[in-house]
C-alpha cells in the first residue's frame, strides 16, 4: 500500500542529492581570513596595524559539501581560531606580569584580538545564517511537491467515491432492458454489446474499489503527516537562520564598540607620550644667565646715575609747574 508513496520519496531524495551535488549559483563566497595582530611596543601614537594571520585562513573543500558536513565545518574552524585568539590574550597577560607600565602596550593589542574575533564572529554567522536560509528554501521545495502530491490524491478520492454505488450499474442495466426489447438490428445489437462491455468494466471498478479508496486515503494520509514534517523542519531552520542573523547583528555593534576603544587607547598613548617627553624636558631645564660683563657693566656708575637724576629733576618741574613741554625740553638741554 505503501509502495507508491514510498517510490515518490524515493524519487523526491535523488533530486535532492542531484540539487545538492551541482553548484549553488547564489552560494555566499567565503570572506576573507579574519585580521590579527603583531606586537609592536615601540611604536606608540597609531592604531595596530591589521594583517592577515596564517593560521586563520580558511580553506573550502573542492567537492560540495551536505548540510550538516558543512554547518559542523564552520563551527569547528571558528572555534578553532577562537581558541588561538584566546590564546593570544594569555600571551599579553603573562607578558605583562607585574609591570603595570606594560599594560599600555598590550591594552590596545588585547582589544585588536577581540575586535578580531568579533569580526570572525560576524562573518561566521553570517555565513551559517545563509546555510539555514537556503536548507529552508530548499524544504520549502520539498514541501509544496508534497502538497501538490496531496492535491492529486484528494481529486482522485473524489472521484472514485462518485463512482462508488449501484446507481451507475442500474442506469446501465435499464439501458440494456430496453435495447432488448427493440426489434433486431445491427444498431441494436452493437449498441447492447457497448452496454455489455460497460457494465463488465463497472463489476471490475466495483470490485477495486474499496482497495483503491484505502490505498488513496492511506497515501493521502501518509504524505500529510509528511508533510507536516517538512513543515516543522522548515520553520526550525528558519529560526536558526533569524538567529544567526542575531549573532551577527551583535557582533557588528560589539566590534563597532571595540573599535571606539581601541582609538581611545591610540589617543590616550600619544597623550601619554606627550607628557613624558614633557616631563622629562621639565626636569632640570637650563636656563640663559648674563654674562659676568654684562653685569659689571650695568652696576658701574655713570649714564645710569645721571639719567636718574634728570628724571627726578623733569618729576620735580612738572609737579611744580605742570608744563610737561617745557619740563621736557629743560630736561634734554642740560
């Protein structure tokens, strides 16, 4: 009874694996390998460079790749430069000992290693988003051929259950009475031989009947269960998808967020720089004294004494008389 059904599945699998087995045309290209990092302590006052990382590459096998073979693979080898990142953390931890000074070198490379991972993290979801995008699409394929198999079945239960009954085999019958009691002729005789036929055609579709309405309603009945199935399937990887979309949402803000930081460490260390070198130019700074000469000379007596005197007898003249002219030029004529 199930043989039918169990071909069309059969038959729906191999399409699949044919689907599967050519190459998507809509297929998201890997992304580049994710940016790492060089420790450079020296160089302070410009962001850390970003270079590519050997051991983060990414490599895709040449023949396609199932579903889950390929779900599996992007998870592992993210969690494989994961762990190398996490890794690297520990390395500028333990280079930083109890050095606190040290921790202005290594802050900004620690948060260059997360802004990667984050970046890994984003691209990564992205990519399994994708993943499950398309298997969705793809059982939603599945799904309508099995919805119009359903269709199908239910127009042929339809139409044997109007066939079911005597009223056609009692039409027929009444027909062939009535031939019979016409006079002989050859139209009469061919036509009876027509009803005959009929009627020996309709004892053979009322003996298959009752097989065929079961086998039809228990087909019917098993591609609805299928497909409510395929159904559920779908809207599970829907949902992984959305959530995959989540994660990279969350990882875009994340890595927006750490970029902010990590330029407020570049700022803060040519800040730094800035007031070391102050520091160590204010330490003993040299200042410029006269020469010894210089000195002698304006302590000696002379211009100095006179001009001070004449500017005492000028004061004296304006106090008294108030002429600044004229206790001016007074002043320059003696």
């Amino acid at each position: 009874m199930k043989r039918t059904l169990i071909l069309l599945l059969f038959s729906f699998a191999l399409v699949g694996v044919a689907l599967a087995q050519q190459p998507s045309p809509t297929a998201v290209p890997a992304p580049p390998p994710p940016p790492a990092e060089e420790v450079a302590p020296g160089i302070v006052g410009t962001a850390p460079s970003v270079v590519p990382d050997a051991h983060e590459a990414r490599e895709l096998p040449l023949d396609s790749e199932t579903f889950d073979v390929r779900v599996h693979r992007r998870v592992t080898e993210y969690n494989d430069r994961h762990q190398q990142r996490e890794l690297r953390q520990s390395s500028y931890d333990q280079a930083i000992g109890g050095d606190p000074g040290l921790g202005r070198f290594a802050d900004p490379r620690k948060v260059q290693v997360e802004l990667s991972d984050e970046l890994d993290r984003e691209r990564t979801s992205e990519e399994l988003s994708a993943d499950y995008a398309e298997q969705a699409h793809d059982i939603q394929g599945k799904a309508l051929a099995l919805q119009e198999f359903i269709t199908k079945r239910q127009q042929t239960l339809g139409e044997l259950n109007k066939h079911q009954g005597t009223s056609r085999r009692q039409d027929l019958e009444v027909a062939l009475a009535n031939l019979a009691r016409q006079p002989s002729s050859p139209e009469t005789l061919a036509a009876m031989r027509e009803i005959d036929r009929r009627l020996s055609e309709t004892d053979r579709s009322e003996q298959d009947l009752p097989a065929q309405l079961s086998q039809n309603q228990q087909e019917t009945s098993d591609a609805a269960e299928e497909l409510a199935k395929l159904q559920a399937l779908q809207q599970a990887y829907e949902k992984e998808a959305k959530t995959f979309t989540a994660d990279a949402l969350s990882a875009r803000q994340n890595r927006l967020r750490l970029a902010n930081k990590l330029e407020y460490f570049v700022v803060r260390a040519q800040a730094e720089d800035t007031l070391e070198q102050g520091r160590k130019a204010l330490e003993s700074p040299e200042h410029l004294a006269p020469s010894p000469q210089v000195e002698d000379l304006l302590r000696a007596p002379g211009s100095t004494t006179r001009s001070d005197a004449n500017l005492e007898k000028m004061r004296d003249c304006i106090q008294k008389s108030g002429d600044v002219r004229a206790c001016r030029q007074a002043a320059h004529q003696e």
